[in-house]
C-alpha cells in the first residue's frame, strides 16, 4: 500500500497496469488523447507487484488493473474513469491536479 | 348445474327465484317439499323441487324450473312411494292428482320455450344441450306416468320403481354427459393455446431465420449450451423491444398532447429506465456467450452495418440527434457537441484495446518455439499457449462491458443537458431512426432475388 501512495503521489496522473491487460491500454489511450502523460507502473514488473493489486484491490479497485490516480487520489477502475469522462469530470480533474492544462 | 335444495336455501344458485319459490312451498305444500327435497336428492341427484314448476316463465328465464318440472313429476312419483309415512301419502294423492294435469300440459306447452331458453343460454349452461335431451326423455317418462297416474297405488308402485331405475339411469347418463362435455371444453383450451403458441414460435423462427441466424435442426444438440444463451436473449430481447415500443407510445401520445411537466418527466424517466433493462440483459448475455453480443446476430442487419463493441455508437447517435433537436440554447449545443467529443474519445480508446487485444492473442497463437524437438515441451507449450489465450479471450467480457457502460453513461450525460420535452423528443427521435433501421432490414431481406 505503501509503494502505491508512494509512487501515486510522485506524479499528478499515475496509472496501474499490468502488460497483459488489454483494458489498461484502452484506459491509456485515453489520458494521450486528453493530452496527459500519466506514469505507467506495470505491477508484473513490479518488486511488490502482488502486495501491490492486493493494496488496489483493497482499496476497492475491481478489477484491479487499470488502477488510476489523479493528485494522489485514487479514481477508480476502467468503468470510473469512463464515466467520469462522459459527464466531463475527468478532464476537471486532470486540470486541478495540473496534468493538464485545457 | 344450478342445484337447488329448498331444505338448504344456502345453496341454492337460482336465487331470488328459489326464495320465491320456497314461499310457495311453504304456502302450498306445508312440510311435503321438504321431505320431497330430500328425497329428490337421494333418488334422482338432481336437487329439484316441484313447486318451482309452478314459477315458470315462458322466457325460459329458469331454465332449470323446465328440468325440475320433470323432476317434480318424477319425485312426486317417486317420493311418495318412498315415503314411510303413509299417512301423508294419501294427502298427497290429490295433489298428485292436481298437478298430473298440470304437468301433462306443461310439456307440450313449454317444450318450445324451453328449447329457445335452451338456445338462448349460453356461457354458465354447459350442460344445456344434454338438459335438452333430458328433458325429452324426461318427458317420454312423464307421458306414460301421467297417464297411470289415475291408476291404482299397487299400479303406480311399479311405474315409481321403474321411474326410479330410470331417472338414476338418466341422472347417470347426464352426469356422464355433463363430465365429458367439460372434459371436451378443457381438451379444446388446450388445442386453441398450443395454436397460439405455435403460431408465435412460427414468426419467432420466421424473424430469426431472416436475421440470418442459424436454425439447427431439433435433433442437434452440440452446441446447445450456447446457443440456449444466444437464443434466450434473443427472445428477452425481442420482448424488450415490444416493451420499448409500448412506452414509446405512450411517450409519444404524451407528447402530442401537451401533458405537463411533471407527468412528461415520469414518462420520460419510464423510458430511461426501461433502457437500463437492456444493458442488464446484455451482461447476463455475455457472461454466458459474449461472442453472441458481439456479433450483432441478435440485431437485424442494417442495425449491424453500424455495430461497434455490440452495440451502436453514441457519438454516431448525438451527431443525428444534435440537428433534430433544435431549438438548443448556447450553452446546450456546447454541452452536446462535448459530448459527442467525449464519447468518440472513449470509443477510440476501448476500440485500441480491443486491437492490442487481437494483437495479442495472434501473438500467443502464432508463437511456436523455433526448433524444440521434445514432444512433452510442444504439447505444454501448446497447453500454456492455449491457456493464455483463453485468458485473454475472458477479457473480452470487459470490453463489452465498458462499451455498454459508455452507451448508458452517454445517454445519461446528454438527458442531463436537455429540458425534459428535449429529453422526451430524443427519445422519440433515437427510436424512430432504429425503427427506420430496422424497417430497412425487413425491406431489404424480402428484396425480389433474381
């Protein structure tokens, strides 16, 4: 849980991944298309990767890749982050914490 | 069959009838209908009195007072021999005697009525047909009764046991009549429901088979599993859109007819929510055969000229429905236009992971470890190759999700931006534009074939 606050807070768009899920590049293709560059932690490359999706699952991450985190905040899953991008709130979101600037 | 016992009024189904008649009873017969009644209900099982002769009207209105004039004639008979008390039974002659003449006229003179009330009745009579018949060979009996009746006791005494024999010979018969006519009534219920329901499973077949689906034979059972999924759905969803098209309707005669507010929003919300049912369905669905959803097989085929992830496309929908919506404010064509912006970025995305996901599984199927000889290795490496795929193919669940997930969410988004008779409109507007699409399916399935 630790590393995940750690390395979520190090940059203001932070994404989970893993290098098989498919899903996770959907989500990544999005944050490029809004013009974010969020940090990319891919957990089966990761030293703790497993302690670390526990700690995601925990936080109520299903399933728990792609995990993302805006200003340190824990967003959510695929699902959040599409929903929170229709009603326009993902792009609010990346502007407050400064990931992006229009 | 009415029964009527004027020893238990409560039971008596003719009503006001029965109570009038048991007046009469009382008034004419003192306690002798009471002994008749019960003696009308051992011998003949029909629960008849006699006065209730007395009470019939030429509409035919009681159409059991014909059935129990006979009966009256025949319990007369029968009761009175059957009577322990003989002291009674000579009080009864004479009225035997009064009513022989009575009932000897009543045949012939109502027979007719009779027979129309017979016609006449319809639903609660269903023994009416066989009471005809009954009533004829009731009145076989009467006739040669009636005529001993002004002959000894001795006489009558065997013509009341011959009656007996006969009327529960008769009781029988209209018993077994009574039964096999229900029996018939039930049977042909039955036909006429399976009728129906063929009829229905015909145009279901009809319909699917001009989807082009694929309609094994009955005795295919291999992929049954699925295609129970598949084929479910397909009928959930051909109820649902029958349902889809009922609120329409009402959506749209609400609109028509300038309802206020308030109740258009109620109708609107109806609609909304009945959109919901589809997505649960959809899920169910793909977790029992996602391939299904996705195919679109369930759609009609110009539906599936625009397929995108099992479904159709929001941003594809808010292009049409921005021009059709107008009058918008500012402020409300900003918010659509971002919405369909918003949209189209979330359907780029899911669509490059579905490609990263075919990508990937061409990968795991393609790759084969260039020169490996031992046997065991191919075959787990085949087994691991076939069990990463089967992992990534599982994800495609997800994908589908995600898609449906951004229909709703798009839908949702843009009922937010609109005033409820704007929402009511769209929702008009998206349905007219899929009925359309579906129309052309239908055209263009039936389209002449050289």
């Amino acid at each position: 849980m630790d590393r995940v606050r750690e390395l979520a807070s190090k940059k203001a768009a932070v994404i989970f991944t893993k290098s098989s899920c498919c899903m996770c590049h959907s989500i990544k293709s999005l944050f490029y298309e809004l013009g974010a560059s969020p940090a990319i932690h891919e957990l089966d490359h990761e030293a703790s990767g497993r302690e670390m999706e526990w700690a995601l699952r925990n936080l109520g991450c299903t399933p728990s890749v792609p995990a993302v985190f805006i200003g340190g905040r824990f967003i959510g899953s695929a699902k959040d982050v599409i929903s929170y991008h229709v009603d326009g709130s993902l792009k609010q979101m990346l502007i407050d914490a400064k990931a992006i600037w229009f | 069959m009415p029964s009527f016992v004027p020893a238990t009024p409560a039971s008596n189904s003719i009503g006001s009838e029965g109570n009038v008649v048991q007046s009469n009873q009382n008034t004419d017969f003192g306690s002798f209908e009471h002994s008749l009644g019960f003696r009308i209900e051992d011998a003949i099982n029909l629960s008849r009195t006699d006065p209730v002769f007395n009470q019939i009207k030429p509409n035919g209105r009681a159409l059991g007072t014909d059935i129990q004039a006979r009966a009256f004639n025949k319990s007369v008979v029968a009761s009175e021999r059957d009577q322990s008390s003989t002291a009674s039974a000579s009080q009864r002659i004479p009225l035997q005697k009064e009513s022989q003449p009575n009932l000897l006229s009543i045949p012939g003179g109502h027979s007719e009525n009779w027979g129309d009330s017979n016609m006449a009745d319809t639903s609660p009579r269903t023994d009416s047909s066989s009471d005809d018949t009954d009533d004829r060979n009731q009145r076989l009996e009467a006739g040669p009764s009636a005529a001993l009746g002004a002959s000894d006791s001795s006489g009558r005494s065997k013509e009341k046991a011959v009656d007996q024999k006969t009327l529960r010979r008769l009781a029988q018969n209209r018993e077994a009549a009574r039964k096999s006519r229900l029996r018939k009534k039930a049977y042909v219920q039955q036909l006429e429901s399976s009728r129906l329901k063929l009829t229905q499973l015909e145009q279901e077949l009809q319909r699917a088979r001009q989807q082009g689906i694929f309609i094994s034979s009955s005795g295919d059972q291999s992929h049954s599993s699925n295609g129970n999924g598949a084929m479910a759905f397909d009928v959930e969803y051909a109820r649902w859109l029958e349902e889809q098209n009922r609120h329409i309707n009402e959506l749209r005669s609400a609109v028509n007819s300038h309802v206020g507010d308030t109740e258009l929003r109620i109708i609107v919300d109806n609609v909304t929510t009945h959109f919901d049912d589809i997505y649960r369905l959809k899920d169910t669905a793909a977790k029992a055969d996602v391939f299904h959803i996705l195919s679109g097989m369930w759609k009609t085929p110009a539906e599936r000229c625009f397929l995108w992830l099992g479904g159709f496309r929001s941003s594809e929908l808010l292009k049409l429905l921005i021009s059709q919506l107008e009058p918008l404010t500012d402020q409300q064509m900003m918010g659509l236009y971002n919405l369909q912006q918003t949209s189209q970025q979330a359907e780029d995305a899911l669509s490059q992971g579905m490609e990263a996901l075919q990508q990937s599984l061409a990968e795991t199927l393609a790759n084969s470890p260039p020169g490996s000889t031992e046997s065991s290795g191919n075959v787990a490496n085949y087994m691991g190759q076939m069990a990463m795929a089967m992992g990534k193919l599982g994800t495609l669940e997800g994908f589908l999700r995600q898609a449906d997930n951004l229909r709703q969410q798009t839908l949702l988004q843009m009922h937010r931006l609109l005033t409820t008779r704007q929402s009511a409109r769209a929702l008009l507007a998206i349905h007219d534009y899929f009925s359309r699409l579906r129309a052309l399916s239908s055209l263009w399935l039936a389209r002449p074939r050289e």
